[in-house]
C-alpha cells in the first residue's frame, strides 16, 4: 500500500467511525425523548438513527477489506469491498424505510396521542448534526472515491429528510392537539408513512448506482483523457490501439493496447509497455495497469 493508498485509508476509517458514534448519540437521544414526549415519529427516526450505526459498522468493514492487498485469489485487490458495503447499505436503508411505514400503517388505528413540545426540539438537534454528518462524510467520499462513505453520507442525509418530516408532523399534532384541529393531530403518524417512502426511495437509487459500478464499469472517454495522453506521450508509442479503465471499488485498473514499430526486437516492445505502465501507475486513481504491444499498421485511406 502506498503513501496515498495509507493516508486515504485512514481518513475514510475516520469518516465510517465518526458516523457510528454519532449514530448512536443520536439515536439514544431521539428515542428517550420520543418516549417521554410520546412522538411515534420521533421514535421511528431514531429506529432510523440505530440503523446507521448498522451501516456505518459495515461501511468500516468493508474499508478494512478494500484494502488488502492484491493475492492469489484477487490479484485485482479488493478494491470492490466498498461498492459492496454501499449495496449492502442501501439495502439496511431499504428495509428500515419499510419498517417505518409499516408502524406508520399499524400506528393509524391506534388511539391518536399529541406529542410534547419537547420533541421538537430533539428534532431540531438532529437536523443540525444529521446535516453536519452529511457534509462531511459526503465530501470526504467524493475527495477519496469512496461509494461506501458516499451512501453512508446519503443514510445522513436521509435522516434529515426524515427529521424534517418528523419536525413537519409533530408540530401539525401539537397545534391539532392545541386548537382542536383533530385532523391536525394526525401529522405525527403521516409524517413517519412519508419518511418510509422518502428513505426507501433514496434506497433504491443508492444500490442501482451502486450495482452499476460493480459489474465492472468502465470509466467514460472524457474521464480517461489524461491518462491517454500519458500512453501517447512515451517514445516509441505510435498509436493506443485500445483502452479502457475499469472502475474497481475506490481505484482504477487498466487495460491498454498500444500499436509499435513491428519491425524492433519483443525486447524492444516490451520495454515501451513497461514505460507505458510505469507512467500510468504514477496516477493516484490508478491501481494496476495491464499492457498488450501489438505491430503497428497505418491505415491507408480507401
């Protein structure tokens, strides 16, 4: 592992262990408040909260794994440990939002109960450090090309989305409850039916995005221009026959066929291939590089 691969590493195991241990701050939070308020809104978002710390566990998991280095079995790497926590993430996220509903459902044939206002304020807190979290760790995904940290930050942002809805929902219970506005006093349960369908939505984009990337995606012609022109550039290179740089997790391995002069020695040949990969696994992105020399034949215009 290198300088960068180390350093990156160790930034995203900050990020995976900084959205666990404010997961279940905020999870204890919002539910001991929930009770003693008698918001089931304000309980569901913090069934929501205990559920990223379910995914920020497996987030750090799956960091741990990507990093190991290339082996026999592998001799890509890991690299794909990450899109797979990120698919595994999406679907805790999925399966959560159905719980939420699914309460929401049952909770609408029970007797209504008005909230306190002190739920609002528990809400309020969330949205706050919910939002803070997001930024973060979304940046700090997009810095490092982490999808695993990048769906983690979405489950934050989910939460926001979810704790407006809540916030929405216990303030319309509270005025129904103050003025005698009986449908007001519904707002509390229709707001956790509007989370479930928020969250699972949300869910169902992350792990198509994310089941994408692992059936070896290839990255598009503009994303790989600078990578070309440093195959183009090594002396001896007359034309890249092919390329493609398959996304593999956080890093990028290449397959490249450059065209030579038929007419030097396989000896010859092979030192420019070892050139050409040499100046492409300089890049950070890049993890391993895979070069075929073939005899170079311009093409006569018909």
């Amino acid at each position: 592992m290198n300088d960068y691969q180390e350093h990156r590493y160790k930034m995203v195991r900050l990020g995976a262990m900084i959205g666990i241990f404010g997961n279940i701050i905020l999870a204890i939070i919002k539910f001991i408040i929930g009770i003693m308020a008698d918001s089931r809104a304000l309980v569901a978002d913090a069934a929501h909260s205990a559920s990223d710390v379910v995914g920020s566990v497996a987030v750090l998991v799956g960091i741990r794994a990507a990093k190991l280095p290339p082996d026999a079995d592998h001799p890509y790497g890991h690299g794909k440990a990450e899109t797979l926590t990120a698919i595994i993430v999406a679907v805790l996220l999925f399966v959560v939002g159905f719980e939420i509903g699914l309460n929401a459902v049952r909770d609408i044939a029970e007797p209504v109960v008005v909230p306190g206002t002190m739920a609002l304020y528990a809400v309020l807190f969330s949205i706050v450090v919910k939002e803070a979290m997001f930024r973060y760790k979304y940046k700090l995904g997009i810095k490092y090309k982490s999808e695993a940290i990048i769906t983690d930050a979405w489950h934050h942002r989910s939460d926001v989305f979810s704790s407006i809805a809540a916030l929405i929902g216990i303030g319309a219970s509270i005025a129904g409850g103050a003025y005698n506005i009986d449908f007001l006093t519904y707002g509390d349960l229709l707001a956790g039916l509007f989370v479930s369908l928020l969250i699972m939505r949300m869910a169902w984009k992350l792990g198509k995005d994310s089941i994408h990337n692992v059936l070896d995606h290839v990255l598009h012609a503009e994303d790989t221009v600078e990578m070309r022109k440093n195959a183009e550039q090594v002396e001896g290179v007359l034309h890249v026959d092919e390329f493609f740089a398959r996304e593999h997790g956080h890093y990028v391995i290449i397959d490249i066929k450059i065209g030579v002069d038929p007419y030097i020695s396989v000896e010859e040949g092979h030192a420019i291939g070892k050139q050409v990969k040499e100046s492409l696994i300089t890049m950070e992105e890049v993890q391993d590089v895979f070069v075929h020399v073939n005899p170079f034949e311009e093409k006569t215009p018909e």
